[in-house]
C-alpha cells in the first residue's frame, strides 16, 4: 500500500486553477493596455483624413488641368459660392464638374468623402475667390482638422 506522501508527489505536474487565472488576467491587462496605446479608433480617422487630403488634391488638380487645355476657362460648376461637388449626374444645387469626367481625361469619377451619406454629393466644397483662385475642402475633416486646398 502506497503512503499519502507518495500519493502527492505523482500530482505535482500540471497547474492550479488559479495558477491559470492569474496568468489569463495579466494577458488581458496587457492586452487592453496595448489597444488604448493604439487607439484604433484615432488611427481609422486619421486614415480617412488622408483620403480627404488626396481627394482634395485630386480635385483641385483636375480643375486645374482643364483650365490650362481651356485657355485658363475654369469648369463651369465653379462658381465665387462655397458649394457641394456633385458625384452623379442629379447635380440640382450642387457644383457640376462632369466636364472633368466627362472624357476621362482629366478624372475617371469624382472621388467622395469616405463618410459620405449624400446620395448625389461627394461631401467635398468647391469655390473661386475673385481672384481665380480655387479653394477645394473636406468639411467632414475629422479630429478638429482642416483640410482645403487653394490654387
């Protein structure tokens, strides 16, 4: 017959339920300790705040273009009032800049805001100051950021 203490020593080899929890608990701190460093929701918006600024640009380059292969004619949705760039072709109150697309040689389509929900809109504003210059923006910018380009 087998002594108590015999017993106990061939049940030495595995871990302890709380030896598990402790280990499982400190994963998890370390985990969410490692997801606030990251701030995944500050990284999303920072992301489409360079959509904004590429999409800006892209814009104001296309309008641009046209006017130096128009002797300097700006497209004719360009106007001296802050407005909406039209995505579609339903451009009621909207700036129309189809002469941009209309080819495709200056741009395919006109690029939307990535959190747009305007069915016609691009969520992007277009305007000339009196001087000819264009000023292209992004108000849905994120992170109390403005983006806009003049030229």
């Amino acid at each position: 017959m087998k002594s108590f203490k015999q017993i106990k020593q061939t049940n030495e080899g595995g871990f302890t339920l709380l030896e598990v929890l402790l280990v499982v608990a400190i994963i998890a701190i370390l985990a969410s300790i490692v997801i606030i460093a990251i701030n995944p929701a500050k990284q999303l918006a920072d992301s489409r705040n360079s959509q904004r600024h590429a999409d800006v640009n892209t814009i104001l380059n296309a309008a641009y273009q046209y006017a130096v292969d128009n002797n300097g004619t700006l497209p004719t949705g360009v106007t001296t009032t802050d407005t909406e760039v039209c995505a579609t072709a339903t451009c009621a109150g909207l700036a129309d800049l189809s002469q941009l697309t209309a080819s495709g040689k200056y741009i395919v389509a006109i690029p939307k805001d990535p959190k747009c929900t305007d069915a016609n809109g691009a969520c992007y504003n277009i305007i000339k100051d009196a001087n000819g210059r264009i000023t292209v923006s992004a108000p849905l910018a994120e992170l109390g950021k403005t983006i806009s380009a003049t030229r």
